[in-house]
C-alpha cells in the first residue's frame, strides 16, 4: 500500500481538523484494499469504471448515502492532491456522480431526554470523579453547542469560569470563543477540583481524560452518553439540540451560526427547518382547529 502515499496525502491536509485527515485517511485505506483485491495495486491504475464498481459495492453493502458520498469524496480529494504532485495524470473521479445524502439530523432531546443526560440521580456505586467529569462533559456538549472533536480539544486553559465562556478549536483550525452556560460552570468547577488526580501528567494541559488518565476522545465520550441517556443518543444530538432550542427561543440565525461554528449560514439553516417543524407540530397538537 506504501505505492499509495496515503501518509503523504494526509500530511498535505493541513487546513484540516485531525478527526477529518483521520477519516480521508481511513476511507483511503479501505479503498486501496478493495482495489487490491482487484489485482489493482497502484493508484495509477483506477480508472473512472473502477469508481462507479466501488460505488456499486458500496452500495450493495447498504452503507448510508451520506457515508457513500463522504467515502468518494475521500477519494477524490486524494486524487486532485495526486495529480498536482505529479503521481498520477489524470482524475479518474472526474465525472463520476454520487447519490446525495439524506440530509437527515439527529433528533432533538426532549426536556425528558435532557433531564435524564443532565439531572440524573448519582449512582451510589460511580465513582465521584467520573460523575463530575460527565457532568462537567455534557453540560458543555449541551450548553455550548460544541463538537465532540472540539470539547476533547479543550485544555484548562481554554475555559475562561469567570466570563462563563470557553475558546475552541474548530474545523480548519479556526478558533472561536463560546458562552459556558450557569449549570456547566457550575459542573466545570466541580471537575477542576479533582481534575488533577485523573488527568495523567504527560496529557498536560488536557481539560478531560478517561479512565486511564489519557485525553479523552470521541470514543470515551460516546460511551458517557450512552451510560447516562435513557434512550439510545448520540453525542451530536446534544448540538443539534442546542441549536434548535435556541432558534424555537428566537435566537437570530446569524448568532446561532456564529455559535456553531458554521462558515456557511446555510448549514445553519438546516436547523430552522426542523425547527419550523417542532412549531408546526405543537400547533397541531394544541390548537383546537388545527
């Protein structure tokens, strides 16, 4: 696979958080394999048809349109970067169509949901420091709209408990500060009490670790939602929520899109439609002639 320059590519991604050069990375690899099964061992060797197979095996698979989308979009980023370092002479992606993904959100926690991540009552057999981490973890996630990438980013450094805000890292290495709420203040205090008996020296400056005392990773963090949440959630589900409480409170789209860390408002906009939808529903759930 060294015939590939896999390392090399995602080296040039510097403009790139580290979770997305990862995953180009990865989705590379998978179809480096595939090819290879193919008797195709260069990357020279992929022609347009070799994409539209892969695209069809993908799809046989019943791998999810947007990871489909995401999976050939890898690819052909690697290839634009491997023409113009002169590994290869043309772009077999180049005319090659990929079905659009759903577009579909996670849905958003209700005060039942909420309560159940935020309020629930300690377990009399968890340890105090990780009911304080989580706490302090999902607080965060929830009551700054962060990405999980960018909540494992923070070091103790970043959060400011007197302004209530916090400075993150986002896509494309842009930084950008956001408001802490009350309760993840409060929560945030607690955790830097005993912060220094879990953190292990050689993290450094690292905000949150996992058990065994490393920085924590989306991994870690998946696991804290899916042992505090009454029902099955994943960790984006608390952004997503965020922004839509906001926008349904009447929050200025632009202010939740500055929040969120979207370069392009109309991502921002995603969220105005489902909240169009949460109104239109309490509408005809309330209103005696709706």
């Amino acid at each position: 696979m060294d015939s590939w320059r896999i390392d090399d590519f995602a080296s040039a991604l510097t403009s790139l958080s580290a979770n997305t050069v990862a995953s180009y990375a990865s989705d590379l690899r998978s179809f480096a394999r595939w090819c290879a099964r193919g008797e195709l061992h260069e990357p020279g060797q992929v022609q347009r048809s070799t994409i539209r197979r892969y695209l069809a095996h993908l799809t046989t698979r019943q791998f999810a349109r947007r990871t489909i989308a995401r999976k050939i979009a890898s690819i052909r980023r690697y290839y634009k970067w491997l023409v113009q370092a002169g590994g290869a002479t043309s772009d077999p992606t180049s005319g090659v169509t990929v079905p659009a993904g759903d577009g579909r959100l996670p849905r958003v926690l209700d005060h039942r949901e909420l309560a159940g991540l935020l309020d629930a009552a300690p377990d009399t057999d968890e340890p105090l420091w990780r009911r304080r981490r989580d706490d302090a973890v999902l607080e965060v996630l929830y009551g700054s709209g962060v990405r999980v990438g960018e909540l494992c980013g923070l070091d103790v450094a970043s959060v400011a408990l007197d302004a209530a805000a916090a400075t993150v890292w986002g896509k494309g290495s842009k930084q950008r500060r956001v408001p802490l709420s009350g309760p993840a203040v409060a929560a945030l205090r607690n955790w830097l009490e005993i912060r220094v008996d879990v953190v292990a020296p050689e993290q450094g400056d690292a905000l949150f670790a996992n058990e065994r005392g490393k920085r924590l990773a989306p991994r870690d963090v998946r696991r804290i939602v899916d042992r505090r949440s009454p029902t099955p959630t994943h960790p984006h589900a608390l952004r997503h929520s965020f922004a839509t409480h906001l926008l349904d409170g009447g929050a200025d789209l632009r202010a939740v899109q500055e929040l969120l860390g979207h370069s392009d408002v109309a991502t921002t906009q995603r969220y105005t439609h489902v909240s169009r939808e949460r109104l239109s529903a309490a509408y005809r759930e309330a209103h005696p002639r709706a």
